[in-house]
C-alpha cells in the first residue's frame, strides 16, 4: 500500500506509510480502505447527503480486534478519528476529512437470550436488525422511530421512540457495554464495573470510546400494537393541537402520541385532493392490553373531524418503519430542536407560523411526546438529564436542491428562535447540527462537569472528538 497523509487532532498532517498501513491490513479481519478504493465512497457515504467528507483512511471492523487495532493506529500517530455506527446521525461526525474514519457498520450481530431477557447487539447494528430479531421473541428495546438509524448513537445519546414511555430511555435498558478506550484498552462497563464510564456512556454520547458490544434489558412486548395515523386538515390544527395536549395529560404510560405538521405526502389512504397540501398528523401507539387499545386511544382519535383515520392492530416492526420511506438516505437534511415542558398557546402560534412557511414538500415539524417511565429516572442516575421534559420538537429541513440550503436551514433557525422563549433550555444531542456546539454544556445541565472529568480520565487527548463534543479538564480546550 501506498504512504498516506492524514489530519492530526491538530488539524495538521503526519505521513503514515504503506508498510504501517499493510501491517493493519494484515491484522483486520476487515478491510482497510483508501481514496480510490472500491467500496470507499460507499462506506464514506451517510444518511445524510449534506455531509460529503473524505477520509484519508477507512477501517472497516468485523469485531473488537479490528477495533483496537485501529485505535491504536490513531494512537499512535496522533490521528483525527471519526467513528461510523449507523451513520445516521444528523451532523455527519460518522465521518471526517483526511483523518481516519472507524466503520463499525459490519458489526451488526443481534443475539437474544430469552430466558435471561437480554439481548447482545453490535453497533453497527440498526433499528430494523434490532426490531426482527427481538419481535421473533416477543420482546423489544425501547429505540427511535426510523427503522435505518443504527443503534450505537442512539443509545450513547439517548433513545426515544413509540414505547419510551412504558419502557423508558433505549439507555435506560442499557445493562452493559464493552468498550475501546482511547488508549486501545477493552473495558467492561456496567452498575458494579468502571462505573463512572458506564455512567457517562448513558447520554454521554460517542465521548468515552468506542462501544463494541451493547448488552441490553428485553421488555414483553407484541406480538401487535395499536397503531396509525389520524390525518386533519391543518386549518383544524389549532384546535387539534389544543385537545392534544388535554387529552395527554391522562394517557396511560402505554400511548404514545406524536404530531406531525408537514405538506402531505401521496400516501395511499389520503385523498388526492390533499397530496400536497399542509396537515396535521397525530401517529398514536399503544402497547398495552390490546384488550384496551381502543379505549386507550379513543379520546384521541376522537378529536376534530379528520382526513383519514388509519389506526390498527399491526406488528410492532411494521409500525417502526412506517415512516421509514419519508426518511430514506439521500436527501440533505438540517434539524433543530427544543424540548418543552409544556405546549403553551405561544409556542403552538409560533409552530403553525412555521408550518404556513413551510420551505419545501419535505420540511416537517414533529412534537415528540415523552415522559412516564422515562421522566420517572433522577436527573443524575444517567449522564441524560432531560428527563422531566414532556414534548421533543424536532425542527426537521429535509430537501434534494443545494440551491435550496440557504432558505431551508433559514426556515428552522427561524423557527427555533422563535421558539426558544418557551423551552426548557436542555437539548437532545442526537437532533443537534454540527453548528451547534455552543449549546453542547447547557444539553446536559448539571451533569456537564462529571463528564468533564470522566472524559479526562478516559481520553484525555480529546481522540474522540468528533460528536458533540465534551472537553476534558473542566472545558480547557485541547
């Protein structure tokens, strides 16, 4: 192989030779790959297509081995490192340009013990490879909504989704972790080993190392739920939105209601007449007795006069891809995002002002409903301390043009500004842009400073940097 120039942590560049990058190459199970390669684009290529960065170097890992060999790369030649799971996440830092970008995407395994209740899933392993494997069970890992987000980022940064309430956090479910630390060691992490690292892994995002292998808590769960959505005009939208909120304030910890506000897309059970045009969409799930789905949903899906009303009896599975084919790879995408502790009248004006500006076919604005299970946690049991916000907006830019990035990410800036006087100031890192790392500390409130000082600990050279960042020794810069 050829000599490489690679970015330094730094910023600068160091040579490292052929020789150095034949002998990895030796050592992975997985491939090593290089500018030109095939198979290179492909792997340097994520979800979202506003990121287009080139990685001097691309290791590809079959299992923990190749993972430390790679690190101990970056190591020792003091590397800029990105690191892949699903490559989902919205600021692109699954990849860098000219450093060395660490693919775990192979790693997908999912083993399920169903006597024991646990499930043993690699990082590169995505909702959907989680999902199948642990519904043949009858059990299921509280995760997110998309079927294609990979599970690593998701559990580092949080997790939230249809059945959080009943089951909390997809963190929440974390029982252990093995983890590549930044100076190549594999450690155990969990309630009675290195506890301050599986502390700071439960929100602390990709800061700490690098997880090889997820080990989680199974809940019952299926094998259907009641599930759809109840579609409304979006001239009804003030009045949905306000009987929304009442009607949660007494949901059982089993439903789960998010609202969507977009231009409707060609689906096949909305009237032609409305593709196209703004509504309001309340996507409902219970996971519950089926014997009380109905009743539990009923106030719900009894509001207003709706389009169309599509909630059914359907596997859990199927319902977490729902949405998958509004969200496929592609497009390029720009997020911003508060939570609430309530939806006052003031920030409901602000979000139908925004959806009546709605920039393109794609750009959307979602309400998260959270809470139960997942509020019911202390603020500092995990290093995740958003736990007592109620509503997740997720400001969500999405369009094809580059042409159209100046207006689209204008749109959400707006709307998040507009927003802001009515958050709670916290911040879900997973929904947060590469541009916003000064909200990085106030994201995690008063759990900031023991980050800091895990991070110290484990990677005091900050190698992990690319994610929303947490800096070592109290915020000193490195």
């Amino acid at each position: 192989m050829n000599d490489a120039k690679l970015t330094t942590l730094q910023t600068g560049m160091t040579t490292v030779s052929g020789a150095v990058i034949e002998a990895l190459a030796m050592q992975e199970r997985g491939r090593v790959l290089m500018p030109g390669d095939a198979g290179y684009d492909e792997a340097r290529t994520i979800w979202n297509a506003m990121i287009d960065r080139k990685p001097a170097l691309i290791v590809q890992c079959f299992g923990a081995a190749d993972v430390i060999h790679a690190v101990e790369l970056a190591r020792d030649n003091n590397l800029l490192v990105a690191v892949r799971g699903g490559g989902h996440n919205i600021a692109g830092n699954a990849v860098c340009d000219g450093g060395l970008m660490i693919d775990l995407s192979p790693m997908n395994s999912v083993r399920v013990d169903v006597a024991a209740r646990r499930a043993w899933v690699g990082p590169g392993a995505t909702l959907a490879d989680v999902d199948k494997e642990t519904a043949a069970f009858g059990m299921v890992i509280p995760t997110g909504i998309n079927s294609t987000t990979g599970i690593a980022g998701l559990t580092l940064g949080g997790g939230f989704g249809w059945t959080t309430r009943k089951f909390g956090l997809t963190l929440d479910c974390l029982m252990s972790c093995d983890v590549v630390t930044a100076d190549g060691r594999m450690l155990k992490a969990s309630a009675t080993q290195n506890t301050d690292l599986f502390w700071a892994l439960r929100g602390g995002g990709g800061n700490f190392g690098i997880v090889t292998s997820f080990e989680f808590k199974l809940n019952e769960l299926g094998p259907q739920v009641m599930a759809g959505l109840v579609v409304h005009p979006f001239d009804d939208a003030r009045h949905v939105l306000d009987e929304y909120r009442r009607a949660l304030e007494m949901a059982p910890d089993e439903l789960t209601c998010w609202a969507v506000m977009r231009k409707a897309p060609p689906l096949p059970f909305l009237p032609e007449a409305w593709h196209g045009k703004e509504i309001l969409a309340l996507a409902m799930c219970y996971c519950g007795d089926m014997a009380k789905a109905e009743q539990a949903c009923a106030r719900l899906r009894g509001i207003g006069k709706p389009i169309a009303d599509v909630v059914a009896p359907c596997p859990f599975p199927a319902w977490q891809q729902a949405f998958d084919p509004l969200l496929q790879p592609g497009a390029r995408n720009y997020w911003k995002s508060h939570d609430f502790m309530s939806l006052p009248d003031e920030a409901i004006d602000v979000l139908l002002d925004a959806v009546r500006k709605l920039p393109g076919p794609e750009c959307e604005i979602f309400v998260g409903h959270v809470g139960g299970a997942a509020g019911r946690m202390a603020i500092d049991a995990t290093a995740f301390p958003q736990r007592s916000s109620h509503f997740v907006m997720n400001v969500h830019g999405r369009w094809r043009d580059p042409a159209m990035d100046k207006i689209c990410i204008g749109w959400a800036r707006d709307l998040f500004e507009a927003a802001k006087p009515y958050s709670a100031g916290t911040a879900y890192i997973n929904f947060m842009p590469a541009d916003e790392t000064d909200r990085v500390e106030s994201a995690y409130a008063g759990n900031y400073a023991r980050l800091s000082r895990i991070k110290k600990i484990y990677d005091p050279q900050n190698m992990f940097r690319m994610n929303q960042n947490i800096r070592p020794d109290m915020g000193m810069a490195h």
